[in-house]
C-alpha cells in the first residue's frame, strides 16, 4: 500500500462517480481526507464483514489459538511437520501477527 502509493503508481480511472481520479489521492494519512466519505465507508464495511463472516473462530476446529482456517484456506498447512508448524508459528508471532 504505502510503498507503491508514495512511488506513484496509481490504478487508472476515478475513485468515485465525481471524477477524483486515484492519482490524486496522496500516499500516506492524508489519503484518509481525501477519499470520498462513501468510500471509506464502503473500507470499513467490507473489513467488518471479513471479521465477522469470513475470519471468525469456529470451536473446535483450529489446531491452535489464532486458527482461523476453519476448514478452508490451507494453503498447505497439513503438509508440515510439527517442527516446520511450530516453526512458522514462531514466525507469525515474532512478526506481531498473531
């Protein structure tokens, strides 16, 4: 986001119906007073849906706290050792991810 932003590569056409392109958004917090009210409400929809639809916890199904998978998106999980598991886990803790 912020690193392709401030190194001005934009998706083409107009952020909203008025004309405000996407090259004129700035990078950055001052993008925030310059995206139309509606798109930053249509942002802040579609982050609550993933949270309560898409990435909620289902009892019983995640091997560990934090197991969002529930069922889908494996991504090849299973195909790990316990070892490479714990591992990547540590990671994604360490990152400040989890």
């Amino acid at each position: 986001g912020h690193i392709v932003t401030t190194a001005a590569i934009r998706l083409p056409g107009n952020i909203d119906f008025e004309g405000t392109s996407f090259a004129s958004i700035p990078s950055g917090i001052a993008a925030l007073s310059a995206v139309p009210a509606l798109g930053l409400a249509q942002m802040f929809i579609f982050v609550g849906f993933l949270e309560i639809v898409v990435m909620k916890d289902v009892k019983g199904t995640g091997e560990f706290p934090g197991d969002f998978r529930n069922g889908a998106l494996d991504f090849g999980w299973n195909t790990f050792s316990e070892e490479q598991k714990l591992s990547k886990r540590a990671i994604e803790l360490n990152n400040g991810r989890a």
